[in-house]
C-alpha cells in the first residue's frame, strides 16, 4: 500500500513540474505571429511565427517552432523568397536539436537537416547530398528558436548573452547579444514602449524589439541583407 501511495505522489510530483515548467515561458502552445516584411522600408512579403507544439525525440519532450517567411506575388516576380524553418527545441532549456530549414532566395535552393545531440551535431544538405558532422558547442541555437530563447530570458537592461548560432548554411558561430534599451516601436497593433535586444558582435547584426508585458511578443525583428535591411513588423497575434 504504502508502494502505490508513493508512486502516485511522485507521478503528482512529475507531472506537477511539468506542468509548471511548460507555463513558466512566456509564449504557449498554439501562439502564431504575424508580420509584414519591409526591405529598406518597401513592403515585400509577410512572415507567420508558431508554437505549432509538442513533439518528443530520444523520449524528450521538445517544443516545435516554426516560421513561413514568404514574398510577395509582386516581389517575387523580381526574387523569390520562400523560406521555411521547423525547430524543435528542449522544452527545460530551449535549445535547438533538431532543425529542418527548407530555403528558396533567388537563385539559392536547398534543404538543410540538422541534428543536434550533446556532443556531436549531424547536417546533411540534401540539395547537395552532403552530409558532416560537428562538435555540438554548449549553447546551441537557430536563427528561430533564437528569438524565443531571448523571449524567455531575464530583459535587464545591460545584461549580455552568448551563444552558438546555427546558421542558414549549417554552421555554427559564435555570437552575442545584449538588452540595449527601452525603446519606442511602431507596429500595425499600435505603438508600444518595448525592450531592445541587439546582436553586438557585428555592425550590421539581429534586432530584436520585444514588448514590455509578460508575453514579451516580439514586436519586431531586424537582420541585414545584401539588399539591405528586412524588417518583419507585427501586424496580427493569434
């Protein structure tokens, strides 16, 4: 008797934890994000962010991010973009392990599997049929599960973060960011007073603005292109 009583406490116990740990984030299952592109300011296409939910992989438990990045019917008939990211992400940690990114930029097509285990990380680009491995470093993550890594985190102004990014190509480097300031930003919900995450190891790296609420949505992010700036701006949350 005494047995089972134990038993039942612990599975309480387990999935008590689990529960608090899944709500501890400040995004949920289900959450989809919606942005308009703009290059250097011209409206070129849109962006859908997911938590499209829970997956498991070496019977852990991952989150599954997803993001559509396409152009315009317009744009496109100048440069195709139509791109696509799956991560799945440690749900205790949210770090990357396993990440498929589907990538159609102009002339540039190919289809990238990455898997990440703790000591060795697996690509295979099956475009080109190649297929490498590398030391896994010991904060990995992709240019998706990135932003909501950053969302989780503690936004004290000052405070400084480094990781290992994974990027379009497969590789990773070494990067880092810092919580900048509070600044104002101006989306298609309104304009909201919001946090600054900049990428400080380049001139031209990753913005993030995220908002000030508990949610910490990211309102708007930044990168650098040979054509120039890509701005996505939060124009719908579901």
């Amino acid at each position: 008797m005494r047995k089972i009583i134990y038993v039942f406490i612990l599975i309480i116990f387990v999935v008590s934890v689990t529960t608090s740990t899944c709500f501890s984030y400040p995004f949920k299952v289900g959450e989809k994000l919606v942005y308009t592109l703009k290059l250097v300011g011209f409206p070129i296409g849109t962006q859908v962010m997911r938590v499209e939910g829970v997956s498991r992989e070496d019977n852990k438990p991952l989150y599954v991010f997803s993001s559509i990045i396409q152009g315009s019917d317009f744009f496109s008939l100048f440069y195709k973009l139509d791109d696509r990211i799956k991560s799945y992400v440690d749900m205790e940690k949210l770090y990357s392990r396993k990440v498929i990114m589907r990538i159609r930029e102009g002339s540039r097509r190919e289809d990238i599997k990455v898997k990440i285990n703790q000591n060795e990380t697996t690509v295979w680009n099956i475009s080109t049929g190649e297929k490498w491995m590398q030391k896994t470093p010991s904060y990995p993550l992709d240019v998706l599960s990135l932003i909501y890594w950053i969302r989780a985190q503690d936004l004290q102004i000052g405070k400084k973060f480094k990781i290992s990014l994974l990027d379009s190509t497969g590789k990773f480097k070494d990067v880092e960011f810092e919580v900048c300031k509070v600044d104002k930003v101006y989306t298609y919900l309104g304009v909201f007073p919001s946090i600054l995450c900049q990428q400080t190891d380049t001139t031209d790296g990753i913005k993030v603005w995220f908002s000030q609420n508990k949610e910490r949505f990211p309102l708007q992010i930044q990168v650098s292109t040979p054509l120039g700036f890509l701005t996505a701006i939060l124009k719908k949350i579901n």
